[in-house]
C-alpha cells in the first residue's frame, strides 16, 4: 500500500475534502490517500498574504504527517513553500502547478492556465518563472470568480471557465491547466466543451508522486534541499 | 492491460533489447511494454545527421503500431522527431528528454545531464530549450564514451559516468539525468556513487506515459499538433 | 563559375521550378544554381510530421549532390534538418529560416514572419529560437493558405499577404520576411503595399551562402557539425 | 520626523540589534528607525523551510506596526515574504535583495553576491530572478559561513568575505552586494581590500525606503498587491 | 551641501529649467542642483539618431563639471551614453530611465512605460534590456506627442497621457513611469487619475544619487566603468 | 558599379587604411570601396566614452557621404551608433558586430568573440544582446592588447589571439569571431592554428552589404528607423 498526503493549502474542510475526493479519484488500485490542511491560516488563499501565511502552515503540517507517508502533494496553485518541503521531506513533493504545467507540456505546444482572480495571475507567473516552466504557458486567464465562489456542479462556474479557456486558445493555448484545486471537478466537462485536454493540477500531482515513488526516487539532499539545519525557532510550531 | 509503445531510435537490436527491459522494470502491473526500433537508420544516434534519419525511421514506425497501443515512449535522449510523432497519434507520446528533465525538476534544485559524445552537448541542450526545460539544466557533461560504448555492467563506464557526474555537481547540479537510453542500467549504482537521485529517462517515460493514460489525456488537436493533413507523400514510407 | 544547390523541401516539381527561377533571379552573375528535391516525401510540408520525413529526405539528397557543388541552400522556412546538412557537408549550408530573418534584422528593428496555415507558427517560432535569431522578431502571421495554394500571380493570394504582413506591423514589425519558400514571387508586390521591406528567404540564403563561398568560409568541423561518425545505417538511404 | 520600520527576518535579539545599528547608521537626519523581529521562527534564515516560516512571522509582525510608520526595510536576503507585505500595507516596503542588486546595478556593469552557506545560493538566484534583477549579477559566492558565524568584527570573516569577493571578481562582477543582513559591519573593510563599491542591503533598503518616502510614492494598490481580501483566517495570528 | 548636477540631453533651455524644477522640488534638504544642458545637439531627442549626438554632447559637459559635483542625473529618458558617463567620472551617475524603473519595481508587480512618439518605444524597450530591467516590464505605450509637444499644464496632454497609461493598466501594468524628462510635471496630476503611483524619473534619480552619496557609494573603477585611457582624440572636445 | 562606404570608427588613418584594403579584398568584383574616418574622436575605441565619442562623428561622417553610396559598413567591433546610422539613411547599413555572428552562426553551434581589452567586453556582450545575437555566443575572450597595439603581421599578436581562440573553443565556440577591425589580417593565420573558421567582421560587412544591395533592400522607414525629424541641431555638426 503507497500512502500519499495530499496537502490542501486552505482551512476550507469543504475544499480538502473535494481534493481529497479528486486525489483518490487520481489515484492508482493500492494508493491510499490522506488528506489533510493547515492547522490555521486562511480558508482561501488569494493572493501573497494569504499564500505566505499558508506556506507556513502548510510547512506545520508536514511536520507532522503519518510515518509511512510516501509522497506529498501540495494542493495549491501557484502557492508559495514547496522548496521548503522539499527541504523539509526525504520523500518527493510535488506542488499541483508543476504538475499540471508538465504534463500539459507533454500533450500540446502551448498551455493555458485558467486561474480564480485577476490578481492571483503575476504570482502564478512567478511561480511557473521559478520552476523553469513558463516558457511555453501562453497565458494565464482570470475567471473572476474566488476561490470559494468556484462550484464545478454550477453552470456559472462552467460558463466563467469556458470563456476564459477561449481567451486562452485565442492566444495560442492548445492545452489548458485548471489553476485552483477547487476546479478538480470541471476538467472532463470543460474538455468537452472546449475540445482540448484540460489538465488537473491535483490528479496531475498524485499521478507523478506515483511515478516518483515506483522508480525509488527521493528528493535531493546533495543541494539546497538538504535537510534543515537544527537549529532553535522560538515559538515554532504555534500549535500548543 | 495497458499498452505502452517504447520505440529505440536507433537500429541497434541489443539497445532495443536492453531499453525493453528498463521500460518492463519501470512500468506498473497491468502494463505491456512494445518495445520497437526503426525499420532503416543508424545502427546507433550520435549527432543530428543520425538523428534526423532516426526522426523519420521512428514515425514510420510509429504509423504502423499495433492497434492496441494506449501510449508511446521516444527512447532517443535529445533526438528529433517528438512534435512529428505527436502530430501523427492521438495517443500520448513522451519523450525521454523531456520525462528525465521533469522529473529531476521535482526532485532538485538543478539538475545535470551526462550524455556520451562531447558532440551532443549542443543538441541536448537545443532539445531541452525547445521543451522549455532548460532553465534549470545546470550543465550537460560527456562521458566521452559513444553509444555502443556504454556497458553499464562495466567498471569503466560507470566510472566515466561518476567522473561525468562529479563535474555536474560541482557545477550545481543536484540531480542527475542519464542522457543516453543506453545508460538505463546505471541508475542505481551511480545514485550510490554520487549520494543523489539520478534519472533515467526510459522509466521515468514510462511512468509519465502511463500517467496520462490513467487521467485519460491524449496529445492537443488543437493546435500544431492536429492531424497531419491528407497529401501525397511519394516514396514514402520506403518500405516495400 | 560557383556552383550552389537549392534543395526545396518538398516533392513538388513545380515548386521546385519557382524555387530555382527565384534563386537564379537572386544569384550573382557567375552563379550556377542547381535546383533539386528530395526523392520521396510530402509534396507540401505542413507541420512537424511532413517536416521531420523531409529531414531526411534533404538529408538524402544532400549526400548526392554535385561534386562541384560550393554550397546549399535549404529552401523550407522553419523546417527541420539544418544541423544535420551541417554535418554532412564541408561546404557552407544556408537555410531560409534564417537567411531571411538575419536580413531583415539588419534592415528594421523588428521583423515579422508570414506564414501558410496557423499550424505552422509554432514551428517556425521553434526554429527561430533553436537559431538564436527569435528576439526581434515581433510575431508570426498565419495566412490560411495550404503550401500548395499560395499563387503569388492571384490576387487573393496577394491579398492574404497583405492583411497578414498589415497584422504584423500593427504588432510592431517594421520589415517583413516571406515564411515560406512558395511565395518567393510576392517580395516586390507586397514590399509596395506595405511600405516596407520584404525579405525572401531564398533569395536572401542565395546571396549569405555566396557571401560565404566568396569568403572560403566553411563550416566548422570541430564541434557538433563534425563530420559523422563511421557507422552501420542499415536500410539507408531508402533508394535502390 | 520619518518613522521607517526595519524588520529582522530570524528571531536572534542580536542581530536585530546588529541591523538596527546599521539602519541608523545609513539613515538621514530626521529619520526613526524601528527596529524589530519576529514573534516566533528560526534564530537564523539559512534555507526555504527557514525562510518560508520567517516570512509568515514577519507578516504577522508587520500588522502590527506602529501607526506612524511611513516605510518598511524587509532585512533578509534572498528570503521569501516581500509580496506578502506589499499586500499588507499601503506604505512602501523594500526589501535589502532588491535593494543592494538595484544600487549595484547603479555602480558597476555585473554585480557579485555574498552569502552564507553554499545550500543558500539557488535561493537567492530564485529570489532576484522573480524580482527581475538576475540579469546583470556576475555570480553568488557562497563564504560558508553560517549566519549566526559572521562576526564582521572578525579577521576570519573578513577573510573569508575578501576569498569569496575575490572569485565574484575572478567571474566578471565589479561591484559586490553582501548577501547577508549580518554582514553589514564588512562593507567598508571589504570595500578596501577589494577595490571594489561594497553594497550594504540595509543601508541600500533605508535609503531606498526615504527615497520613495520624500517622493510621497506608496504601494500600488490597483494589481496584485491589492489589500488582501477579507476573509476567516482561523488561527491566525498564532499569538494570543 | 551636496551637489548633484542634473544634465538635461537636449539644448531646449526651457527644458532644463522644467527639469531643474523637478529636480530641485524632489531633492533634499542640503541638496544644491545645478542643472544643464549640451553645448551642441538637437533641442529635442526623439530617436537614435538625435539619441547618440545627445550622447557625445553629454559627455561633452560632464567633462567640465563644477568640481564639487557629488553625483550626476541623465535627464533623458532612454537616452544612449550613461556607460560612458560612468567611465569618465569617479561620482555615481543614474539614469532617469533605470531609476524610474527600479522605483517602479518596489512599489508594484509590473510597470508601464509612457514616452512620446511611437518611434521612441524600441529604443526604450533596448535601454531597460541593456540596463536589465526589462522583464517586469508590461508595456511601452506612445501618447503620440512629440517632446516639445508636451505640456504638462495643458489638459491635452494630460489626457494624452492618460489615455496612453490606460492601455498600460490594460495591458498588466500596475504603476506607471513618465518616459520622457518633459512630462515631469504631470506624476500627480496623471497618478490621481489613474489610481496608481505614478514614477518620474527626474525626482526618481535625484533621490537614489542623493543614496548612493549618502553611502559613500562611488561608480567601480574595477570593470568596464574603468577611466578613459589617455589617449589622442583630435578635434574632441568641439568646443574652441 | 556599386559603391560601398566604409566606416573607421576611430581616428587612426593607418587603421582606416588597414580597414579599407580589407574591404576591398572582401568586396566583389564591381564594387568600389570608399573607405572613410571621423573628422573628430579617439585615435581608437577601448571603452563606452570612445565610443559614444565615435557614435556621434560616425553620424557627422555619414551624413556627407558621396551621393552615389549604395551601402555602408560601420567598421567598429561592438560600437555605438548602428541604430542611429539607420535612422540618417536610407542605403542599408551593416554593423561589422552583427555581419561576423551572423556568419559565424551559419559556420557552427556556438562562435566566440576575441577582443582587446578586458574592458570592452560587456559593451560587446551587451551590443550582441541588443541585436539578438547573444544565445549562441559561447564566450567573448580578451587578448589584452590595446587596438592599435594590435598588429597582425607579428606573432605576438597571433599568439595572443591564438591562447584567446583556444580558451573559446574550451568554453564550446565552434567558431571565432574577430571582435576588433584591426584584427582584420589575422583570419586566415588564426583558422589555421584553431582548426575552426574564422570570420572576420569588415569581411562579413562588406559581403552582406552587397547582399542587401543585390536584392534591391533598403533600410525600414515604417518604424524606428524613420528618417531623423526636422528640427533646430544647434552646433551640429560641430565642422565649420
């Protein structure tokens, strides 16, 4: 039995529980799937504050996760703290936006990111910059809607993703990643709507944490992911 | 039964042979691996004359895979052809270039790539910034060693693969690719020599391949890569 | 007397005929232009597929040419193959690709590429960045014509062009090239509709190969354009 | 009287005190420094796991400024969390990475970085990419010294700072920035042996900060640093 | 008293005094400018070719500076000659063009540029490339108001302005740098309008070379900034 | 007969004679070479003051140039003022800096640079940049000798440029480019001790001069390089 964690990045229990869903969904026959979420912060990350604040919660979290976790996924588009779990985790991470970028790499010329707010869009930017993956994103589009205005059972939702995913071929995407794990639900419809692969970042990740994991392969601890020093950090964790 | 397509650039029964195995050790329960080669070509890919020959022999082979075929590995490290292959087949294709580069990204900071001739530095590195990969390619080291050269159950060659390695780290890399599918074997042994994760390329292409097909996606056909347009083609395939 | 082949990537006899009256319009006095094609292959190349069969098939005729031949023009805009001819030959390769964007950077400060069918930009964009030679060039324009349709004598023909190259200007192009190597007779008419130079790839490539050969510049032997290996290519060529 | 907050990013009492000396010391008459330090986190930032706890911890600090604050100095290099305190607050906030790569781009043509230990560069080299600043750094040199070991009143700091300027030298940069807050007693000493403008963060951030202060410039608030939105953040802060 | 010169690029007299205005308005407390013009040139700059006489005459003046001169402002927007400028003298010399820029980047995610004639945007977009501070870069936009043509005190060029920084917005920008000395007057009229700060480059460099000489900070004599050699240069200066 | 002026950067008339006999061994047969030189300037160009000093004598010369000039080589290796040259006139003009990588590009994967001062070689990498011909530059190596204490016919010369050629072939240049127009006579001695060609820049100019001639193009008028607007230049030209 491989045990995964997938980390929502938010304290929506409503959120982690529709990501866990979409993970066991992802998930291969003996793949067991734990899901779980900060023990504070914000119930959605919109922006930096926010994405900091979870970047350490997130970090919390992961200090404490079962002992025969596998493999983690950080279900957070374009959130900040993954190089840090890197550092702090012997088994692979992987964050959804990597994910969805790669695999989406490997299905058309050009992809699309489909994102909540106008103003989440230059993190999601920065986020693919720093991965080494931005080059072939032809842009990232805004629906409009928050985080938790996001229902994929909606035909509003549906509708504000499918306009925004015709910017997106208008501008040269051929494939398009949904970047929020709240949109798990909408890729098979919103593929058929637009008539391209929709990439979910969250079955993406649970897919290529498999991967990493059937080949034996951990995270580098030659380089900047080596371990964190021991060292005294005051009032770290909160909890307590 | 998933059907996966691993297809060795070059026309080297042995390679195939060995590629085949690698692939087969990689691949989940309930996958079958196809290994293949090309009908006419280079009996080994060591620059881009022989990789433009080995381009075509591979789609050649590509348009006549058995129908059951769900997914395709490219077994050529930093070889042409993978936009070509992606036009002709719906199903997904994954390029071992492309599959290593990846999944080091999740694994590292920076990763490096040992490959065989000084010859084909430059054309691994014009693949990898085609993929969009190789902003965190730290360098890309020669063993020195040509294609049918490599014997990863001989000291020499794992030895000039250490030394290969050795420069790659020192130059920031903190993971390792095998650049050349017929270094598949030496995974393991160099990843003790070294201390970090060393990729290669045929496994984690399996895995990725496997991954799309268990999310359902197929190639874009949407955009570059529709459908090659019904024309003649004089001569074309050579055979027969 | 210098002596220069202009291989069209295509097996269309016809177009081979416009290619070389082109080729001979530009050539210097003194200049014999050999115009030739590959022996098997799409009569149009339209994408990666058609691109990569032709590789090789330019690769095979490129291995025959003339032994008198001083130099080589390759008359596909943003086709594969260059590097490979760069092997194969001592005497200077030129392809259009970037015969025709070098020109016209010495003549604007951003340049634009008309092309056939949308599903070619991305391919060319590949190549334009594979040469190094990407930076200035404000975009590329599709027409919507099949390779086989352009007719630089019709008037439709011309207009497509012209709406095309307006599209370009207005995203900041000041000098145009011709991106394919079927409009070779549509320079001049569409250089005065749009009030700016236009650059013909095969005519510019005749002239940079002549400018080489009248230099004794060949091309370089001491790193990837090394002549190839010594090796078994069962199969290969496909003739005979 | 100009109240500018500058904000240790480690929980250590002496290097903020270290970097409150160093604040007023590049102040200008008529200026307050506030120094001040997280509640809770690493006594020293070396890493991402570090760096992503300080930069929640230096947020939460931030919120609770005092209300005469007109400017925030973020005095970690190359550590996470500037975007967040954007959000925050409405007044300017500079951070010293930004800071010192600015004024040394002012100086010199290629710019070299000092750090701490060698599992700090990727980074640093993460953290000015995003900032739109890596273009012109030469190189980061790691001292291998830990954060809490830099004791610029010290020979063997100073020692080591002069090796590693010294290779910055060696690789092309002509003016230095130190890449750690605790260095900041070195820049003059350094600067001598050198020959070479030495560019203190700090200093650079405060002066920075008074600049956009005297300009009455703040904080754009019409993008993504657009006040975070109102929502639950349960748990947060964790004080309390 | 310091004495900062600030060195408007053309011989338009009522000009300079716009810009001593500025410069004297953004200076400090203790800060003496003296500001001036080129002995010869054209009364306005408005592309290359103006651009490099405006270079020669530039340095022309610095070269007879008063000397108490403790920092230099190029007062040209884009202008060629600062590396020169850096080379011939010892005190810290900024450009408005780099200073506007980097102000820009502390106070939001992306900025936009407004200048004045269409032509004029390449050679911007070159100088921010040179300079390394391209990248977060939204946006070039012309008011299509030549130099002399702006007036800051009239209502149609604010609305120029205006409606120029209303396509930057639209196109990602979140703060705004006037892109021409001349339009000096309009930061606040022009910011109130827009809602965003509003970056001008005058004020912009006379702040950040009253920092750099509040730290002691002087231009590296190490690199390329080295001392003119001495040699002949007859007829130079042209003066007599 | 075409003619073609070109352009000595400095004020050395043995170097414009050394210049001219190298265009005129480069030129073709019908082309008449007018060599010339600025009326004011550094007797050679070593560093960005002597070369905005050139930029703007280079303007004054071209501006008088005999009335029958089809095109103009500017004969300075990484010098200011091409941009400008294009904006005065309407024949093309070739930059020596572009003409060599152009070539060079066509030769090989990757050209290198050889310089003379350690100090000129970020202005060549940044005129390279603003070309959009830096990707494919390996490295631009300094001999250390000043411009006019190069002299090809002694062997000191050769061999400085020789250990400058061999640490580029070391750093991956396949081909060498001369980067000092007085560098003009060693091409031919120097590719004979590399083994790779060798392209000189006055050389590349002359012939791709021609090319544009030949194919009836001229500079762009449509964007940037719009003819200079008519306005008061008082002073200049400086003659008189």
């Amino acid at each position: 039995m491989m045990h995964i964690a997938v980390v929502n990045v938010n304290t929506s229990r409503g959120m982690t529980e529709e990501i866990r869903r979409a993970a066991v969904a992802a998930a291969s026959d003996g793949t067991e799937i734990y899901a779980t979420q900060p023990h504070f912060g914000p119930e959605s990350v919109e922006g930096s504050y926010d994405s900091f604040i979870s970047a350490a919660a997130v970090l919390d979290v992961l200090a404490m996760l079962p002992a025969q976790t596998a493999g983690v996924v950080l279900a957070g588009f374009g959130e900040h703290g993954r190089e840090g779990a890197r550092e702090l985790l012997d088994v692979p991470v992987v964050d959804i936006t990597e994910a969805a970028a790669m695999l989406a790499q490997l299905l058309g010329a050009r992809y699309g990111v489909l994102t909540t707010l106008q103003r989440c869009v230059v993190q999601i930017e920065d986020s693919l910059r720093t991965a080494g993956l931005l080059q072939r994103c032809a842009t990232i589009e805004a629906t409009g809607l928050g985080v938790l205005e996001v229902d994929t059972s909606s035909r509003s939702t549906l509708d504000a993703l499918e306009r925004a995913g015709q910017r997106a071929l208008e501008k040269g995407a051929d494939v398009i990643c949904l970047g929020c794990a709240g949109m798990v639900g909408a890729a098979e419809e919103l593929g058929a709507r637009l008539g391209v692969p929709v990439v979910d970042g969250v079955a993406a990740a649970v897919q290529l944490v498999e991967a990493l994991i059937n080949l034996g392969l951990r995270t580098s601890k030659h380089g900047p992911f080596a371990t964190p020093l021991v060292k005294a950090r005051p009032g770290w964790p909160p909890r307590a």
